[in-house]
C-alpha cells in the first residue's frame, strides 16, 4: 500500500515523495520572463520538501496570456531564466515542471487585484481568440473571441510544438499541457463553448480533436522517457456541459496519444463557479474514476490541506499524486509537517535547516 512519502516513478523521473505543488499564476513577468520572485516562489518550494514542483500557467504565445503579465515561453529569451530556476529546484531535491497555456477567450484581462476584468486595446488588451464567437461572460463585458480559423489552429499547434522544445532546454523534466478551466482547448471540448460546424465542431470526437491533435504534436519533440500530462477539467458543473464520463473517454484517448497521467480539475468554463460544491476533497472523485476506468495515472486538485487527508488519497489509490496549491503558498514547509504529522521517517529539509530541528 503506497503513502504519502513513498516515492513515485512515472518514466525516467523519480519523485521522492507523492507531493506536488500544483501550478499558480503570480502574474508578476514582464513580457514573459520570469525573474527572481518565481526563484524564490519556485524554490522555496522545493527547499520546503515538495517531491515535484510545477511552474504557473506559461504561455505558448503572445495572445496566449491571461493578462499581460503572465509567464512565457514563445522566445528562446526565455529559456535562460528558467533554466536558472530549474537548476536550483533540482538541487534541492525536487523535479521541476512546466505548464503550458493558452488562455483563449479568457485572455486580455487584468491581474486579480487589479479587478480581474477584460482589457480593451487602450488598456493593453488584445484580440482574443477560441473555438467559437462567445464571450466567456458578456454580462462583464468579456470580449467576443476571434472564431478559430484552420491558419489559427495550426499557429497555435506549432506554438505549443516549439514550447515544448524550450521548456527541454529550459531543463524542464515533467511537461503539463493546460486543457482545463475555460482556456483555449476546453474551449474547445466543451460543447458550452464550441458551436463550430466544421472538423473541429459537433460530435463529440470533433470538439476533442484540437486535444488531441496537440499532445500529437507535443509528443513528437519532448523526450519519450519523460512525463506528458495534460491538466483536464474533468465537469463543467453545468447541465448540458461536458461531464466525467466524457473526461474518461478522452483521457482513455490522451493515453493512447502517449499523456502518461491526467491532473484532475473542473469548472470554469462559465462564469457561474460559485455553484460548484466546493469542499475538502471536492475533485478527488474525478482523479479516482479516471484513474480507475481510463487505467491511466492520476494527479488530484482541490482543498486538500492536512496530512491525513492527503495519505488517505494516496492508501486508498484515489490518486497517484497530491496537488496543493494555496496551501503550499500559506505554508512552503507543509512537506516537512506533514512528515511530522504522519510520523514518516525522512528528511525533507536540507541540512542548513535539519541539523537544527
């Protein structure tokens, strides 16, 4: 019976614990480029014990950003200052990963402390794009997306294409591409959001094609020995929307399309999040069916916060992998506690701090 401490092989890459700090935007790049708040945001984290550390949401291109201080990775300019983080967070232990975005509809917007709302051209917005002319929320005034051309589409691949590519070079060991939370491939694959009529439209087996299509692409350039996965929101919580079992069904496709695990979301893709049945644990029934009807590894989001509760996730094979996010930002060292807690016999901080506990 595995736990929480035990490690975690996927491919070539070990992890030395079931922990992972899940990606979160800090919209503090300019232009892209990360700097010394992701050095210390990124590597405190791996310092503090965490067994995989996953950066924020990095765009492919330019009009891939949620706001326009996102993290990028469309220029080799890049790849160098995350190549320094990157080295720093394998020193200490930890595997570092990237994931990589496109925003879609839900691009062109504010930092959340500066409103969250949609930036016209004046503000230093831009034109979005995504599978069909609908504003993720127009009674906000959203912007109208640009309907995806088949030109679009193919931008776009090879956006991601080149992305893995650096992220390689960047030192990247772990790959996640973000299919979730109403960004450009859920978008897609959600029949609230794609009204095409073309190859990429309609029937379930054309609206999960861009999906599709861009692991493909993907695949062919990052390393066979190392991770691919792909970030799913697994509901859209919405009556008529895309549900689990449409989630089972891809990510049984994702697999054959060589993802190697499925990290398990939801929601997000309409404006009305507030319905959803937040709670400790909410998602972890999605990672739990996935994991057991695709045969596909798993990892799971979503209001886990104690020791306890995140070893039963992984005893009871509900997931392969934990994911926290603001607990990981209230407390860089909850690794480390949660050895306390569960009395597990390892050494998570390093030497400069250990000899002094």
């Amino acid at each position: 019976m595995p736990n929480l401490f035990d490690s975690y092989q996927l491919k070539s890459v070990t992890l030395r614990n079931r922990i992972g700090v899940s990606p979160m935007c800090q919209y503090s790049s300019d232009d892209g480029m990360a700097n010394d708040w992701h050095l210390v945001h990124l590597g405190a984290r791996a310092v503090g014990g965490a067994g995989l550390i996953i950066a924020e949401a990095t765009a492919v291109e330019p009009r891939g950003r949620i706001t326009p201080y996102d993290a990028g990775i469309w220029s080799d300019e890049h790849v160098e200052p995350l190549y320094r983080i990157n080295k720093f967070i394998k020193e200490h232990g930890a595997v570092p990963g990237i994931q990589l975005a496109h925003a879609g509809r839900k691009a062109s917007a504010a930092r959340p402390w500066s409103g969250d709302n949609h930036l016209n051209d004046s503000e230093g917005g831009w034109q979005t794009i995504g599978a069909s002319s609908i504003a993720f929320d127009p009674e906000h005034l959203w912007k109208v997306p640009h309907e995806m051309t088949c030109e679009d589409i193919q931008f776009v691949k090879e956006a991601f294409r080149t992305a893995a590519i650096r992220s390689r070079e960047a030192g990247y060991d772990w790959l996640e591409l973000h299919f979730a939370h109403g960004y450009l491939v859920h978008s897609f694959y959600s029949p609230l959001s794609n009204k095409r009529t073309d190859e990429y439209g309609g029937s379930f087996e054309n609206r999960i094609r861009l999906a599709l299509e861009i692991t493909e692409t993907v695949r062919e350039v990052w390393s066979e020995d190392l991770p691919l996965t792909v970030r799913l929101s697994c509901s859209d919580w919405v009556e008529g929307g895309w549900t689990i079992e449409d989630s089972v069904q891809l990510s049984s496709k994702l697999k054959a399309a060589g993802v190697d695990l499925i990290d398990c979301s939801s929601g997000f893709n309409t404006p009305d999040y507030k319905k959803y049945p937040f709670g400790a644990s909410w998602q972890v029934p999605f990672s739990e069916k996935i994991r057991s009807e695709a045969n596909i590894a798993t990892a799971c989001v979503g209001s886990i916060t104690n020791a306890m509760q995140a070893d039963e996730i992984i005893r009871n094979n509900r997931a392969d992998i934990v994911l926290l996010a603001r607990e990981m930002l209230r407390d860089p060292y909850w690794p480390y506690r949660a050895a306390q807690e569960l009395h597990a016999k390892i050494q998570t901080l390093p030497i400069q701090y250990g000899s002094r506990i």
